[in-house]
C-alpha cells in the first residue's frame, strides 16, 4: 500500500512542481517508487520530434536503385546458362580499352605486362656471372694450405688401427685392447 501511495504522490506532484519522496536504501523501503516517479517523470518530459534523414543517404538510396547488379544483368540477358559475367569491368587500368585486351594478365586490377622490365634477362646473367665469381672466391679462401689425404670410409676401426700403429713400428695389441675395453659395454665385478 506504501507503494501505491507513493505512486499517488508523484501523479499529484508533475504539475511542474518538484516532488518530495520518502525511501530508505538501508531498509530498500521506497527504492521502487523513487524508480518509478523517476520514470513517469522523464515520459512526461519526452517530445515528439519529425523524423530527420540526410540529403546524402537520400541520394545514396537513389543512386543505388540506379546500378543494376550482376544477378539482375543476368536475368535480362538469357539468364544463368546464357550470360557470362564481364570480370575484367571493374579493374583499374590507365586505358578503358585495355579492359577487354586479350593477352592481360591482371592481378589485384592491375595489368601486369605493364610492369615487365624489358633487359631482366641480361641483368640476370650478371648476377649469376657475379654469384659464381663470390662461390668461386669463397671456396677458394676455405681449402687448406697443406694437402690432406682423405679417408673415403671415415671410420676408424680396430684393423686400420692396427695396420697403422704396425707400419710406423709399434706393437698394435695395447692399443687393440684399449679400444676394445672402450668400445664395449663391460659388466662390473664388485
């Protein structure tokens, strides 16, 4: 019943005069019809205002109704077994004619043979007479001053070893024994 008065209060009171509300936010007695007064109050205040669009869009809603799209150029010429649709009307090239050359190449609208660059070839010998030139530098400052010969197997092995260590004049059978106890996996005795 509270509420109901409260709302009577607010009614009462909007003839321009302010209006005096009775709440408690620690007990939330009166919240809701503060709310509510506060509400009807702004709903009175609101004003009708006459609906506003601007030349520009207008123009553009015209403007837009004025291009036909590819599905309507479709229905007018045979439909969709019949037209094919230009793909190249929509790119940017200096001439209009260039539009529908056959030997284009267009990428992202643009006509690449435009682009090509007539002596790329003979700048492309000299970079590769200049590439071998560094490789050829380059290898050269890398080999060794003193020859080595080179082992085709890369593997040492206990044989090689022992044919070695036996033509410079030493015994081959220490060194065979110590390779052999590294190379194997020995099982400890405690």
């Amino acid at each position: 019943m509270e509420i109901k008065a409260e709302a009577m209060k607010t009614l009462i009171g909007q003839g321009g005069e302010g209006v005096l509300l009775i709440m408690s936010t620690l007990i939330e007695d009166g919240v809701i019809g503060v709310k509510n007064a506060a509400y009807e109050g702004l709903l009175n205040q609101r004003k009708k205002r006459p609906l506003c669009i601007p030349q520009a869009v207008l123009k553009a809603k015209v403007k837009q109704v004025a291009e036909k799209i590819e599905k309507d150029l479709e229905d007018e010429n045979g439909g969709t077994g019949v037209y094919s649709a230009s793909l190249s009307k929509n790119y940017v090239l200096a001439n209009k004619e260039w539009k529908e050359d056959i030997m284009t190449k267009i990428v992202d609208g643009h006509n690449l043979y435009n682009f090509i660059d007539t002596d790329i070839l003979l700048r492309l010998e000299e970079l590769e007479r200049e590439e071998g030139f560094r490789l050829k530098k380059s290898t050269g400052e890398s080999r060794p001053f003193i020859p080595r010969k080179f082992d085709t197997d890369r593997k040492f092995t206990t044989e090689r070893m022992s044919n070695h260590s036996s033509c410079l004049g030493l015994d081959p059978l220490l060194a065979i024994n110590r390779a052999s106890s590294k190379s194997r996996c020995q099982k400890r005795e405690c």
